[in-house]
C-alpha cells in the first residue's frame, strides 16, 4: 500500500493522542489496538450533556446602553465590569459534548503478544492491528459503515479455532442505566444526559463467529475457540428518534445477518465514492527509507534533535507526509460529518472526556468555519451539509436572542459558541471573547461559499432566509462611531485584548476590524443572492446604501492591517488569533493582485505577529498557512506546514491545540488545496503559491467556484497541464501565471485577456485542456 494513504504504528497506543479514528459521521470510535486487551474509545455525535437552556440575561437590553454609553466614555474596565453583570447569560454555559463509552474486547491469548503493528488506511477507512502469540498470527480490523450505520470489528487468525475473547461495554464514569443482553449474542447499553429535556441513548452491541461457541454471559459477549468473530455496535439517540432503543436494536440485527465480507464492501464502496474525488501526488524528497519509519517516527523526524541547528533543520523534508496529512484531512472530514449527521465538533466526533476541553463545542469564532475550509475545494460539499442544518437551529434561537437581548425583532444574531440545539446567548465568563456578534453572520457565509462552488439554486433558496436574517440583524444592530460610519458596539477582536494609550488593557470596543470585514461580505453575499432568486430588490438596495459607511481595512502605525477602529497595540503582541486579516482568508477582501498596498500590510501583520511568537497552536499556524498561500508566499507556506506538522500534529497526526482539536487538520488541508489552486476574486488561480519543495506533482479533483474541476500538472516548478471541467457552463476567468492556450475537443478556444487573467465561455459537460 502506498504511503500516502496509510497510517503506521509498532505498539498499542498508550492515550487518545496515539489512538486511531474512525467514522461515518454520526458513530466514532478511537481504536487503541492493543493486545490481548483491545480498547476502543466510542462516539455518537447526539450525546450532549442535556436539553436546551434558556440563557438570555433578562437585563441585557438595560446592560446594552449602559455599555455602550461606557465605551463611548472611553470607561472600558466599567463597560466590562457592567456587561458581565446584565449582559452575560443566565448560566455562563450552554450544554457540551460527551462520549458514549467504551468498547473492550479482551483476547484469551497463552503467551506473548509478540509484533504487534497498527495501522489506519485512508484508502478504504479500515483501521487494522497484526500480531502474534505462539505461533499464531491474528488479524484485526475496524470500520464504520455509513450504509449500514454499524461499527464492525473483525478478528481473525491463520489458525482454525484460535479466536476466544470476551466483549462489553463500559465507561462513563457510571452514567448509564442498563447494559444487559436483549437477544441472542446481544447487549445493549442504555442511558441519558441529564435534564428533563436531555438525550437518552441505546448502544446494541452484536456478535457472530465463525465456528466455536458463541454466547452472552451477564453483560458480557464471550466467544471461545472461533475461527473468527466479527461484532456489531449500533448506536441510535432520543434526538434523532423517539424509538431509539428499538432501532438501535434493529441495526445490529440487520448488520448481523450480513457476512463480513458484504459488510466490508458496501462500506468500502460508499466511502471511496467520496475519497477518490481528489489525488495528490507531490514528489518524494525526503531522502530517507520511508517504508521503514512509522508515521510518530516521521513527525518526530521533522522536529530535527538538539544537534540540529535551525539551517540542519530546514534541510528535513518529508513531501509524502504532507501528502498524507492532506488526505487525513479529507478521510476526517468524511468520517465526521456526513449529510443527517451534526457538524464537526471542536473535536470533530472523537472525545474521550465527560468535560472535555472548552465543551468540544461548535466554537464559531474560526473553528467551526475552519472545519469546513477544504470542504468545497477539496470535492466534498455533501459533506458541509450538516453545517447548514446546524444553521436553522442558530437562526431560529438567534431570533428569541436578537429580540430578548439586543431589542432587535428582525434577523438573529449568535455569539462566539453553539451547541447541538443552536443556543445563541453569550459563552463563558470571559471578557476577551464573550460579548461578541458576529458568530452567526461568519456561519451564514458559508451557505453563499457553498453556493458559490456548486451552483445549486434551489440550496440557495432553501438557505437565503438564514443570509437575509443575519444582514437583517445588523441593519438594526450598528451605530455611527462619530466618524460617520456604522460599527458593532459592543464588541470584540475575538479572545484579543488591546492597550490604550493610558495603558489601560480592554477587550470590549467598538468597531473592531472583524467584524465589519465580516458584515461587509456578508451584506455582498445578501445583495448577490437576491440578484440571483430575482427577491428582495428593496433589501439589497438598503444593504448597499449602508456597505458605503463600513469601514475597510486599514493601514495602521506599523504598517499592519488595524485589528481595532482605534490603533492600539496589542497586548500580547503574538496572538494566536489573527482576526483582522480575516479580509485576506477566508474572505477575499484584500489580494495581492487587487489592493497590493494592503496586501503588504496583511504581510506586515503576519510577520509582527509571527517573529513575536505566533501561530502556536495548530489551528493558529493551519490559519497563518493559508493566509501565506493567499499572498502568493510558496516558501511561507511550507516553512508553516513543516511547523504545523512537527510541533502542533500529535503522534496519530491529529492536531493539537494542545489538547487535541481537529480544526488545525482541516485548516492545514485546505492550506495544501490554496497553495495548489485558489478562486477568489472572481478568478481561478493555478499554482499561487506553489513551494519550491513542491517544484514536481499533480493534484486531480480539487474544485473552483463556478462549478469547475481542476486537474493540474506541474515539473519544475512550472504549470506542465491543467484541465478544467465544467459542470455548469458559464465564463470561466484563469490565472495560469503564463501563456497559455485553451483546447476542447481537439479544437483551440477562443478566449481573451485583461489584467493577465484568461476568459473564455465554457459548455456544461465540457472539459477544457490549458496548455502553456
């Protein structure tokens, strides 16, 4: 099997950061893969800590003038001592992510576990572990099925009548109700999540075996002397269904009557479906025998050792695993979110605590939308659905929000957390990132990003109400900032805090740079669609008399794009966030080829922010990475992915905070994607930012807005061969970086040039050959 696509390990892991994931969106499970005594850590994307809660402070509207008459004072420290006493929710918390339990199957083995070796392949999503014991050499392997919504374990050996081992489900730290047998070879394991309103859950653990005897004993399932024995583990929750016991119960039965072999086959079908959309193929430069290294080994490899210099550590390179981490990226976005699931979590699916870190929320002040960057160019839209579905929940809590907190009846608005029933009040008790507004309207952009790549109308008339009601909030919502223009207040640079000239620290503002980045695509994005579903001509006409009085990026003291209307400076100069060059990715409000002057600025801030500690955390540096593709930066953007791979990637290269967050292995996928192609700007870009570490390859499947697919073929450095596939017809705007011409069929299309961006018409069903 090719490296690329497999993961390698010698050993059982020794915690979650070693375990191996694996999904089909809703159940998840972290396989340790150890032997005797196997442990798999499981998942169900419903499981939350209890019903909805009511949150809005009954003294927010009162809270929301005294503030901003504060601020407008200049009394910061009183604005924030005042908006977390009338304006914070009524219970700091909304409810927060939780695991099902634990799975352990325990082998009766008579000796020494003896090369014991595991492995994830990205290629079929089959986690697998080898090993032997006297002679005998045992086989086991795990998936999730997404056709027949079951985790399927397998064990087998090479010798008849070898196989006995015991199963059961346990965990929770003693919250669950009942795990007892409830049909031949079946348990199930039943519990709830607190609350009057909470989740109840039933987890049906089955089995079968070939050959041997095969039975439950207490809550337990025990195979003695089998030739093989595959287990079943359905998972069905009271928010998806009220029968959930019973059908959780019928799933195992059904997967139960299917062989192994049927099982594993419909599973492979469905996912390859979706996992061979995209190919990368980036030339081997690490100078070492990668056959023989594990992948922890690989990692550690880029880190260098305390002999290393800083130059002898730039002089490690590792392309394949680059390769690798882009479609770990890809293989957990399929496996964590597919259409009726929930989105990704902080965490995706894969949590092991009761209390995990931050509430493995949906933190929507750059993680959630991070977790879906590489879904539309890296060919995966069904997968960005459950985003959207998320979406209705926050638009519908965000109404009671905006009217109950705000005064505001028209359009919702959600802070900077959700949870999986769309509450929308204010998280945490934390100043610098609490009172903030514009967590929905971010959401909200992805419904026209989706739109953008895929063409769907009939999406974006189901989904433009939630767009509309997000511009809705804000045409209500700002104020003039005696300037002229219209800003948030109050507000935040998300989880940023800021030093006046008094030396007084604060977080609450008015008017920070986000969040009129944010508004203003957002209004762009409104007034766009209602162009499109020919509605709301008044609505858009409003939106863009009020986009003439937001402010734009600005040129601050150290020639910095500005993070606050005021130019402070930051209190912690290296900030993990970097959220005033949101208008440089994910949004397109600033390009190098567009507006070179703040272009350099947003290059300015990177490096102010970098050579003063910056993008430590993973989905920090994932974040940086992009931004450096979006300035056309090759080198930047390898020296970044080297960073993120060896100092923010845990040794089952999921990313780490730290503790773990998958946010940073999407953002880090769809750094790859931009370097390789990028549209924005209205343009499809081949090889912006391509790394001379990269100087040969070729990618095939990632898309571009406007319904196109794009293959690209590259040698030294060079564009070799593109082609582009449209889906949907309509103009096609390339910038190939080099003379070029456009052949279909045979035949040269006619084509014209402006600004050194190639346009020509394309035919839907067409493919068109780029040729320098």
């Amino acid at each position: 099997m090719a490296t690329e696509t497999l993961l390698r390990y010698n050993g059982a892991a020794e915690d979650f950061e070693h375990a191996l994931p694996v999904g089909n969106g809703r159940i998840g499970g972290m396989i340790y893969g150890g032997a005797p005594n196997e442990l798999i850590r499981l998942n169900e994307d419903s499981i939350w800590s209890g019903g909805p809660r009511h949150r809005v402070n009954p003294d927010a509207q009162e809270g929301l003038a005294e503030v901003r008459a504060l601020i407008k004072e200049g009394n910061i420290p009183e604005a924030e001592r005042v908006a977390f006493q009338k304006m914070q929710g009524t219970g700091p918390n909304s409810r927060h992510y939780m695991p099902l339990g634990d799975l352990h199957i325990n082998m009766e083995l008579d000796g020494k576990v003896r090369d014991l070796v595991r492995t994830l392949d990205l290629a079929n999503a089959v986690s697998g572990a080898t090993f032997s014991c006297e002679g005998v050499n045992y086989t086991r392997e795990v998936f999730v099925s997404a056709p027949d919504d079951v985790m399927v374990i397998h064990v087998s050996s090479d010798t008849k009548g070898s196989v006995s081992l015991t199963c059961d489900i346990g965990g929770r730290e003693d919250y669950f109700d009942d795990d007892r047998p409830c049909g031949k070879n079946m348990i199930l394991y039943t519990g709830g999540t607190g609350s009057r309103d909470g989740i109840f859950f039933a987890a049906c653990l089955g089995a079968t075996a070939e050959g041997g005897e095969l039975r439950t004993i207490g809550s337990k399932i025990s195979a003695k002397g089998a030739d093989s024995v595959t287990l079943v583990l359905s998972v069905r929750t009271s928010f998806y269904s009220e029968n959930y016991a019973e059908s959780a119960q019928v799933d195992a039965e059904m997967a139960m009557q299917c062989q192994y072999d049927e099982l594993m086959y419909r599973h492979v079908c469905d996912y390859r479906e979706l996992f061979d959309r995209v190919e990368l193929d980036l030339e081997d430069n690490s100078g070492a025998d990668l056959d023989s290294m594990t992948t922890d080994e690989r990692i550690d490899r880029l880190k260098g050792d305390e002999l290393d210099n800083k130059e002898c550590v730039r002089l490690i390179h590792d392309n394949k695993l680059i390769e690798l981490y882009f479609n770990y990226g890809r293989y957990l976005l399929i496996s964590c979110s597919r259409p009726g699931t929930q989105p990704a979590n902080l965490q995706g699916i894969w949590n092991e605590d009761m209390w995990p870190a931050w509430g493995s929320r949906f933190t929507v002040n750059i993680n959630t939308e991070m977790n879906y960057w590489c879904a539309e160019n890296c060919g995966l839209p069904e997968c960005h659905l459950p985003l959207f579905d998320l979406l209705e929940r926050v638009c519908e809590n965000g109404r009671i929000t905006a009217k109950e907190m705000y005064g505001i009846d028209k359009g919702f608005v959600c802070h900077h957390n959700t949870d999986i029933w769309g509450d929308t009040a204010p998280q945490d008790e934390w100043v610098p990132a609490t009172i903030w507004v514009t967590g929905g309207a971010w959401l909200a952009l992805h419904i026209f990003e989706h739109y953008e790549y895929t063409l769907d109308e009939a999406f974006l008339a189901d989904k433009y109400h939630i767009l509309k009601e997000a511009a809705e909030f804000f045409t209500r919502f700002l104020i003039e900032d005696g300037e002229g223009r219209l800003v948030t207040c109050p507000s935040v640079s998300p989880e940023n805090t800021y030093l006046t000239e008094n030396g007084v620290k604060g977080c609450l503002c008015m008017g920070p740079s986000m969040d009129s980045q944010i508004i203003t695509v957002l209004f762009r994005d409104v007034i766009r669609a209602a162009d499109i579903l020919g509605r709301d001509a008044d609505f858009a006409a409003e939106l863009t008399s009020l986009l003439e009085k937001l402010p734009q990026p600005e040129i601050g003291k150290y020639g910095q794009i500005k993070e606050w209307a005021v130019d402070y400076d930051e209190v912690e100069i290296g900030h993990r966030h970097v959220s005033q060059l949101f208008a440089l990715h994910p949004a397109d409000l600033i390009s190098p080829v567009k507006t070179p002057k703040l272009a350099d600025a947003a290059r300015a801030t990177l490096v102010r922010r970098l050579i003063h500690g910056g993008g430590h955390t993973g989905w920090s540096c994932a974040w940086i990475s992009n931004m450096w593709a979006r300035l056309y930066d090759g080198r930047m953007v390898y020296e970044n992915l080297k960073k993120l791979l060896a100092h923010s990637t845990c040794p089952n290269m999921l990313d780490s905070h730290p503790p773990f967050q998958i946010d940073g292995n999407f953002g880090g996928t769809a750094a790859i994607a931009e370097a390789l192609l990028q549209s924005c700007c209205g343009e499809i870009t081949l090889l912006p930012a391509l790394p001379d570490e990269w100087s040969t390859g070729s990618v095939r499947g990632l898309r571009a807005k406007g319904g196109f697919g794009i293959d690209i073929e590259w040698k030294d450095g060079k564009l070799s061969t593109a082609r582009i596939t449209s889906d949907c017809g309509g103009e096609c705007r390339l910038r190939a970086n080099c003379v070029a011409s456009i052949i279909c069929d045979g035949e040269t299309v006619g084509s014209r040039i402006e600004d050194g961006v190639i346009i020509f018409s394309t035919v839907q069903g067409s493919v068109y050959t780029v040729k320098p």
